[in-house]
C-alpha cells in the first residue's frame, strides 16, 4: 500500500474552513479572529471542504488546484492540517491526473467538487472527488482510488449520500452527461441520461425535495442543454428524471429561502456568454419536487457562477453571496425568510446590491472559520499574483 507523504509548501498567512459534519471539529486559536488573510499559491483555486481528517481535533482542509503549464495542466488535491497556534502551515500534496485546457478548469466548475465523509465505513472521515477518492487509512495516511470515468477539462460535481445501502454512496457527474451512483469504485449505478448526453454535467446537489426522507438529485449540462434543469426523484426509484425547463444549471444553491418548511432552489440563468450570467432566479418548492420562479434578481457583477447562499448576519433568513472578476466586493443580499434581498413584483428583475469589500474572485463562500458562530468569507481569488483564497474571519 502505498501512501504519500508530506510537501510543505510556502503559504502566506493561511485561515480557511468549511462545513460542519459529524466529525467533532475544535476551535480555532482565537488570535486569528477578526482578521483577513490570503491563502496565495499562484493558481486559481476550486471551492473548499474542511473537516478533522487526523483526528487531532483541529480543522483540515482540501482544496483542488490546477497547474498552468499549457499546453496541458495538473490537477492536485491539497489537504491543509490544522494546529493550535499555526494552522494550515503543512500541505500535502496529491497528483490527480492532467488536463488539456488550463483556466477553464477551475474558473467555470462547481461550488461542490469536494466532499468529504466516511464512504469505506472505516471509521474516519475520506475526501471524494468526481476523479478520485483519497481512502483515510489514519495517522495522516491516505491511499489514492482512482475513479473510472472518461477524464475531461474540468472539475466535476461531487457529493456523498445514503440511499438504499448501509453505507453512503459517491454521487458524481460525469464528462458524458450522464450521474453516477457509486456504493464503491467499481460497484457503480448510471442514471438514465439528462437530455444531450455529449456535455459535461455543469452543477449537481442531493437533497430531498420531495419531502419522504430520501436523497433526490438535482443536475443539468452545458452547452446545448444549457437551459433545462433535471431531477431524479427517489419517489420514482431515481429511473427518469422529470425536466426543470428554463432553470438555468450555471450555479445551483439549496434552502429554505421563505420559511415554509420547504427547500427552494437559487439558480443562475444561463446565457450565450456562459461564463457571464446577468440574472438569478429564486425557484420555491413545494415539497413535491415541482418548482416555480418567485423572484428574480439582477447580478452583482460579470462570472457569477458559483454563488452561495448562507444566514450572513445571523438572523435566521437566509442571504445571497455572489462575487465576480471586476468589482472588488462579495455583493450580497440580504433574505428577510420571504424574498432575497427588496422584491418589487412590478419590474421584472430586482436590483441593488449591499458591497462587502474583498477582491474580485471566481467564486465565494460563506463558512464558520473560526467556530464563533459567524459566516466567514472564502473568495477564490483571481488577478496579478494574488491567486488562490482570500478569506475574511468574521
């Protein structure tokens, strides 16, 4: 068995974590509160998972990053460990494969690339990806499984849930349009195709829309299907996806946006320009896997995708995070557990965003760093040689 040992890379200042799970997570030495500091390792970085993969208590971190050495590229996971007084100092490093087309690897990709949880059932908390999955073997000892998958230009969604089995099972979009349910690397289901099966899978969540305790699958592609959204229900055994039309697959976000106990989907509109969509619609469930637009709002800024929807001032409705290339600001609006942000039903696209000042990036998060019960920021940072995270504690 093979295991990898440690790379210690030079980080400036480095704080970033990521959603809670069920591993028991420590806080975080309290000097680094209040503070923002840059994660800059000269490239564009993917969205962010986090828990504690060594058992020591202190948040780990697993990040993806693509090399630019055109005409083809590296992909490498990074893990992060965490520590009391100098966390994140230590990086180890693990070679994911090669790709054709460098900017494009992380720029357009998803807000889930990562996942993180026990899918071995040993105990101890792996890191998933659509490629690969690093098998926690304990002591800070992984093993590398790759994924058979045709390989692509891109990063693509990934998630963990349980359905039928004892266990949880891999999800993951593929390259061929099609979803993946994977109980281990070799025992995998495909779902029946959504729409055009020539393009990648763009987005993907798994959560239960329909309400009966079982994880549905919401996805859609690029390119040619780029305006119909797809979902498989559990209630329909996950056989045929019923069509979301005119729900754009650009960026997905899941929750309750209006308080009625049901979860509703923010989805950015897709347009000729892809990588610049103008528009975001908030689609309200109805706890039966049917959907229709409540509110549309116009966009903070140019390359949206990969917003994020979050509780950023902790009064119990959930907000709107978006960052783009050109203004230095994560715009954000605020939900008031109706709508997001001021809704005028006369016009056809609510405007105006609140600027919280930051740099532009290709993608933002909305995360408790610190364990304080606040909503930090991770912005994938682009321009000169501030490239990769800055993140801004709360």
């Amino acid at each position: 068995m093979k295991f990898f040992r440690y790379v210690t890379m030079s980080l400036l200042t480095v704080a970033f974590s990521a959603s809670a799970d069920s591993f028991p997570i420590r806080p975080m030495d309290r000097n680094l509160a209040a503070q923002s500091v840059k994660v800059l390792w000269g490239r564009p970085a993917s969205a962010i998972e986090a828990a504690d993969l060594d058992g020591d208590g202190f948040t780990d971190i697993a990040a993806m990053s693509v090399s630019s050495n055109e005409p083809t590229a590296d992909i490498d996971l990074f893990i992060a460990w965490g520590s009391a007084k100098t966390p994140w100092t230590k990086v180890t490093q693990f070679p994911m494969g090669h790709f054709l087309r460098v900017y494009s690897a992380t720029r357009d990709t998803s807000s889930r690339v990562i996942a993180i949880g026990d899918w071995d059932g040993n105990g101890l908390p792996d890191v998933l990806t659509s490629r690969g999955v690093l098998m926690n073997q304990g002591k800070r000892k992984f093993t590398m499984v790759a994924m058979a998958t045709p390989t692509s230009d891109i990063l693509l969604p990934v998630a963990l849930a349980k359905f039928a089995g004892p266990r949880p099972s891999l999800v993951r979009g593929r390259v061929d349009g099609r979803i993946e349910i994977c109980e281990t690397p070799t025992k995998c289901q495909v779902l029946t195709a959504t729409g055009i099966e020539t393009y990648y899978v763009k987005d993907m969540v798994v959560a239960d829309f329909d309400r009966d305790g079982k994880p549905d699958i919401l996805a859609g592609l690029r390119h040619d299907d780029h305006m119909n959204s797809y979902l498989w229900l559990s209630s329909n055994r996950w056989i045929k996806p019923s069509v979301i039309a005119n729900m754009g697959p650009v960026d997905y976000q899941v929750g309750d946006v209006n308080k009625d106990g049901l979860l509703d989907i923010v989805a950015q509109r897709t347009e000729s320009i892809s990588d610049f969509p103008s528009y975001t619609d908030l689609w309200l469930g109805d706890g039966r896997g049917n959907f229709a637009v409540g509110q549309t709002i116009y966009n903070h800024d140019n390359h949206n995708d990969a917003a994020y929807l979050a509780d950023y001032n902790k009064d119990g409705c959930l907000d709107y995070l978006q960052i783009g290339v050109d203004i230095p600001s994560v715009g954000l609006r605020l939900g008031n557990c109706r709508y997001l942000g001021d809704h005028d039903p006369t016009r056809p696209s609510d405007a105006g965003w609140q600027q919280v000042p930051a740099t532009g990036g290709i993608g933002v998060q909305c995360l408790d760093l610190n364990r304080n019960g606040s909503c930090d920021l991770i912005v994938r940072s682009v321009g000169g040689y501030e490239v990769g995270l800055t993140v801004i504690l709360r």
